[in-house]
C-alpha cells in the first residue's frame, strides 16, 4: 500500500535543510526537496521524510562544494 505523508513533513525537511544549507535560497533548498520526494516517488521506491532528507542533502551539498568560490576568475 502506497504511504503518503503530510506536506509539513515536507516542509520540516526542508526547513531543516535550510538551516544547514542557509548559503542557498530557501527556494532552492524547497525546490530540491520537492523534486527529491517527486524522483522517489517515480522510481518506485518507498518515500519517507527520512530517506528525502538524506538525498536532498546529498544533492544540497553537491551543489554548495561546486559553487565557484568568489573572487576567482578562471584562467585563461
């Protein structure tokens, strides 16, 4: 049986992921939570907050350690 979660879990999730991730925009954090729960849903698996927290984390964290450090310009 399929098992749904209320939007305010979505919603503590990325509040949660806000604060640890407050270089990026809120909307950014929300979008990529959303979109974590979304690909979840879409392959099938078995979505809970706690296995959308961990991907969108991980994803989070991708995006901050390749953002271009500010003050460098490329080489050319």
């Amino acid at each position: 049986m399929l098992q749904t979660y209320p939007v305010s879990d979505l919603h503590r999730v990325a509040v949660q992921l806000h604060h640890e991730f407050a270089a990026l925009s809120r909307r950014c954090v929300e979008r990529c939570v959303d979109d974590t729960w979304k690909c979840a849903e879409h392959l099938g698996l078995s979505v809970t907050p706690g296995l959308v927290e961990r991907v969108a984390r991980e994803h989070l964290q991708a995006m901050v350690k390749s953002a271009p450090q500010s003050g460098l310009t490329a080489a050319h």
